[in-house]
C-alpha cells in the first residue's frame, strides 16, 4: 500500500520516476536474474583502490580523488580511538549526508563499520520536516552535520514550536564548512549536547582534525589532530619554511591514509601530493592557518579566497564569523571583486533567519564595532539564498562570477 500510494502521490511530483530505455534494467529485475550465481572470488588488498569520491570544487572543476580499502580502515579506527570516551557501540548516527561524499563515506560510514554503530540515513537532507521527525523517531545519541543543515534545524518552525526533542544527541560532528562560534553557542544550548567542529579534506580520505570528545576546546579551533595524523604548517608561498608557532601558513597533512591521487590528472596530483626524499608523502591543502602552543588548529582561509584591498590582506572567514553573530543572519558569503582603485573590494552577501529584518547599512554598521575599517564590506546584498556544494559550503566562486557577470551585463 506505502508503495502504491508513494508512486501516485510522491514519486512523480518529486521528479523520480523514470522511464527505461533500450538496455536499461531496474535493480530489482537484475537481482533476479544473477540470484543463482556463485559470488565471483575477488580477493581484495589493503592497497586495492576502493573509491573515487568527488573533490567538493568549492573553487573549480571537481576532481575524482582516488582511494584504498586501507584508508576506509585506517579512517573508521582513528575516528573510533577518537570518540570512544563519549560515544559507545548502541548509539544511534544520524546521518542527514550523501554517501557518495568523503564525511558520510568514509567518515561515518567507517567509524559505524568499525565500531558497529547503526546508522539512520536520511534520504534528502533538503527535507528538513523528516529530518526533524527522524530525530523524534530514532532518537540518535550522534549527529554528524554541516553548519547550513544545523541553521537549518534551528531556525525550522517546528524547532521553535518546541515540537522536536533534542536531548537524545550528546555529540554533534560538524564539518566540510567553517563553523561559525555563534552556530555552535546556539546549538549547544538547544540541544545539551557537545558540538565537535572538525576539519579535512577528501584528498586526505578523513585524516581528520578534530576538537576532542571529553577535554579541553578552544573556541575559534577545530582541534588537534586524530592518532597518526600530523599537521605542519608551512610559508604560504614556496611551501617549504616551517612557519612559527601562532604564525599563519598553507596547512600541510602528513597521515597514512593519504589519497593515491586525481584520477586521470596527473599534473594537480603533483601539485597537492608530494613527496620527500626520505619517501615522505605530504598534502598541500590550499588552507591556511595556525598552530598554538598547545598544538591546537586555527583555520584562517583558502589561499585562492583571499582579498587584497588598498594593500590590506583580509580574511573572507573574519568578516563572515563577525556577520553571523548578528542575531538577524542566518548564512554568509565573503567575496572579494575587482576594483579599479583597492584592487578588490570586500562584499558579504546575507541570508537573514525567518521573521528577521535588517539593512545593508545596519549590517554594515554592526560590522564596524568589531572589523577594521578596510575590512568593513564595501557593499552587502541581503539574498533569499546563497549557492551552496552537496557538502553545504557556501561558494564564493559563484559568488564572485555572478556580480562580475551583472557587472558586464550593466556596462
């Protein structure tokens, strides 16, 4: 009946049915057929690849990153040995992710494998009513998302009804995009429960950073390394002089789980992954940051993302953390766009919570208590909505060339 009544009323107007053609077979037709087959046997290495997971192309083309089964392995126990103090083998993961990204696949889905955790997927994490009842329902002790998804939860009508139950969740992994301080103060206090902001890259097959479960958490940090992973940091522009402790530089990741590299792209395969003399193989993340005294890290920005304005350096990710913490904004993007005079100058495109007000001058009055006056934007456009990855990152690359292309459509 559920699957009648899904068919009439659902599936075509969500756009999934399809129609086959000539050579097409449905699963369910192919698992009849191969039902009497013997399973081949396939015997498979730790060094055998396993994957090929898309780059999130947050700043160009997406690339294939190609990965072993030793890294599925090596991922689900550091994540296990990690989270162990706070997480036992009968919690329940809420996992409002694709698969077919680096966090799902082979982060939760590994450490869940390894530690025998059960996982309750949600199909479209777009649909925020079943991600609020799933949580009524299964009651997860562990969520794992990204920052858009939890502003997405707390600012729901049904969260403000107080019509869902938060106090089963005692951990909250955030990642794949900045965490804004105010986003985790809100959802703590909501929930109870711990957020964890996270840090890592799918060329670094979830050789994670990461605040710890049960200690010590630096606001502004997304923690210190997981067990045989090892960060350095390095000059921004060679890439080779260790930079100071406190001092900001391109963010280097030293882990054995590494990818073995872009699939058919040979040339930024080099460009990302090098190797030593002594065999060493070290992953240039484009990321820039910093390390304290007690080991702790502190991202600054992409180095592509950068602003150069009247001879000023500023931060996208500074400007963005100071708008998120007006009580109207909900999501932010920081860009920098050509200007004749500074070079660049800095714009901030807004999406303000439900029921909310504000202007462009309010804004920019507000950012001024707290920015330098060259970082101040310049302009900010209050926007229904911000293009955003698969992964939830806001895309100032989008950004960038949406302006540039009003900007040639008005000239």
């Amino acid at each position: 009946h559920l699957r009648i009544l899904y068919g009439l009323l659902k599936e075509k107007k969500d756009g999934e049915r399809i129609v086959l053609k000539e050579g097409d077979v449905r699963l369910t037709s192919m698992l009849r057929m191969e039902s009497g087959m013997r399973r081949p046997e396939v015997r498979i290495a730790p060094s055998d690849v396993s994957n090929i997971l898309m780059s999130g192309g947050t700043t160009g083309t997406p690339k294939g990153v190609v990965g072993n089964h030793a890294s599925l392995v090596m991922a689900g126990l550091q994540l296990r040995a990690w989270l162990a103090p706070a997480m036992s083998a009968t919690d329940v993961i809420l996992l409002p992710l694709p698969l077919f990204h680096a966090y799902g696949y082979t982060g939760v889905q590994s450490v869940a494998m390894v530690n025998r955790n059960p996982v309750a997927l949600i199909p479209n994490p777009r649909d925020m009513p079943d991600v609020l009842k799933t949580i009524n329902r299964v009651r997860p002790s562990f969520i794992c998302a990204v920052p858009t998804l939890l502003n997405g939860i707390m600012n729901h009508p049904l969260t403000r009804a107080g019509k869902i139950d938060f106090h089963s969740i005692k951990l909250c992994f955030c990642g794949a995009a900045a965490l804004m301080a105010e986003t985790t103060r809100r959802w703590q206090e909501l929930t109870g429960g711990v957020i964890l902001e996270g840090y890592s890259l799918t060329e670094a097959q979830m050789a994670v950073v990461a605040n710890p479960a049960v200690g010590t958490k630096k606001l502004g940090s997304v923690g210190i390394p997981l067990p045989d992973v090892e960060i350095r940091i390095v000059d921004a522009e060679e890439g080779r002089a260790p930079m100071a402790t406190g001092e900001v530089g391109e963010i280097v990741i030293v882990a054995p789980q590494l990818m073995i590299g872009y699939r058919h792209r040979e040339h930024e395969t080099r460009d990302m992954l090098r190797t030593t003399a002594n065999g060493e193989r070290l992953l240039y993340t484009g990321d820039l940051g910093y390390v304290d005294e007690d080991g702790y890290l502190f991202l600054v920005d992409r180095k592509k993302d950068l602003i150069k304005t009247s001879g000023f350096q500023v931060w996208p990710r500074e400007i963005e953390e100071v708008l998120a913490s007006n009580p109207a904004v909900m999501e932010v993007g920081v860009a920098g766009l050509p200007d004749r005079m500074k070079g660049e100058t800095v714009k901030a495109w807004v999406m303000l919570r439900p029921g909310m007000t504000a202007t462009q001058e309010s804004l920019r009055a507000f950012c001024k208590e707290s920015l330098a006056p060259y970082k101040v934007p310049t302009e900010i456009e209050i926007v229904s909505t911000l293009p955003m990855s698969q992964a939830g990152k806001v895309l100032r690359r989008v950004l960038r060339d949406e302006s540039a292309q009003r900007q040639a459509t008005q000239v």
